[in-house]
C-alpha cells in the first residue's frame, strides 16, 4: 500500500489537528504534515489526540507547501467550492487512483485551513482535486471530518494485482512542468496575462497520468527543444 501522509495548510485550531491525528490513525495513514500552522503543540491538540498522541509526536513542520511535496508522487487537494477551472474528482476516485499506485509510493493529501480551504495556488500544487459532495444547504465540512471520509475511501480501495511503474517525485516533475510552461511562453502559445489558468489544465494533465522518471525526461527534452526553436526563430528576424 502507498504511504500515504495528510497535509493540513494553514491549520487555524489545534483541536483540529488532534483530531485530525486521531483520524489518521483510525484509518490507518502514515502521518501528518503542517505547513506554517502557528503554535499548534497545545494541551487541546493532544486530548483530541486520544490514542494517537503517536502521530503528533512525529508529525512535520514545514515552511511552505512546496516543501511539504517534494518526495510525493501523487497530491490530491482536496477543495469544496464549484465551478473550478479543472474538474474534481471524488473522494472514491481518488481512493482508486491511489491505490493503483506501487507499494510505499509517497502520497500526500492536501487539505486548507478551516475558514478558507486551499487557494487557487495550492490547488496548482496538486496532481488531483478532489470534491466531497455535500448537500447545498450546508457544502462545510469541519477539517477532521474531511479527512475521516478520504481516509475511509482509501481504507475500502482494493489493490490490482499488477505493479504500476514506480512515478517521479513531486519536485522533479515540477521542475519539468516549469521548463515546459516557459517553453510555451517563449513560442507565443501561452502569454504572461494567461500562463497561470492555462497551464493548469497541462499540469492536472500530467498529473492523472502520473509522470514516471523517464517520463519527466521526456518532458524536459520536448522543454528545451521548443526553446531551442524559438530562440532560432527570434534570432532570423534580427536585422
């Protein structure tokens, strides 16, 4: 089974991530990961913690999300607002896809801070954005309980019998996504005014196809060829 560890962005409340903590070790995931969550280590956090005081001993701090992602080879985030530049998918999907992955492949799931949920730059940060339907009248679900529902549709996911190709970590892939979308940057086919969303659908694009080592390479050759071209194509019409 892949290693799979919550990432709580910005978390806002300490009992929230005790609870967290208690969730994860309900269902079985690996750890817990906190990108700048203020002063978190409180008697509140570890009473919530009942039975997974474990957990918050060992849990990682980290600076920056970025950080918190570079050994991940698939990065669910999970977002509760509609109308998305790139589609969601659903928590039993997700469970699916995870599943599927080689044994001890580094996961991690992405979660925002309580009033705000992750922002449109952390969503981008992401291989996949995972929806939980909820009813319209009330769409908020509290930290803890979102992670409950992940973590029980990871739980039911069967493993295939095959061994999928091991994929390349989040930093190397992200470095090849960066080269690439440069690359179209310098060929005209992406601007400054719209690299951002329209780059998020090529990054959601390899992200479900779950970039391998070669394929990273690949990638960063087709980067450089279509640099290569363009700046042959600038240097011709010099004067």
């Amino acid at each position: 089974m892949p290693k799979i560890r919550a990432v709580l962005v910005r978390p806002e409340s300490p009992a929230n991530i005790g609870a967290v903590a208690r969730v994860l070790m309900n269902t079985g995931l690996d750890g817990l990961d906190l990108v700048e969550p203020g002063d978190w280590r409180t008697i509140e956090a570890w009473r919530m913690a009942w039975r997974a005081e474990d957990i918050l001993e060992q849990t990682r701090v980290f600076e920056t999300l970025a950080q918190a992602l570079e050994d991940a080879v698939y990065v669910a985030g999970f977002a509760g607002r509609t109308g998305m530049r790139v589609e969601p998918i659903a928590p039993k999907a997700m469970a699916s896809e995870v599943a599927a992955l080689a044994d001890d492949a580094p996961v991690a799931l992405v979660f925002g801070c309580e009033s705000t949920g992750l922002s449109e730059k952390d969503l981008t940060r992401c291989h996949r954005r995972v929806l939980i339907p909820t009813d319209e009248r009330q769409s908020s679900l509290n930290l803890a309980q979102a992670v409950m529902i992940a973590g029980y549709e990871l739980l039911l996911a069967e493993s295939p019998e095959m061994t999928p190709p091991a994929r390349a970590p989040n930093k190397d892939a992200e470095q090849a996504l960066s080269k690439l979308e440069q690359a179209f940057l310098d060929v005209g086919f992406l601007t400054p005014d719209n690299a951002a969303p329209r780059f998020a659908e090529w990054r959601e694009l390899f992200g479900r196809a779950g970039l391998t080592p070669r394929e990273v390479q690949l990638v960063l050759a087709l980067a450089r060829k279509i640099g290569n071209a363009a700046r042959i194509v600038k240097e011709s019409k010099k004067p």
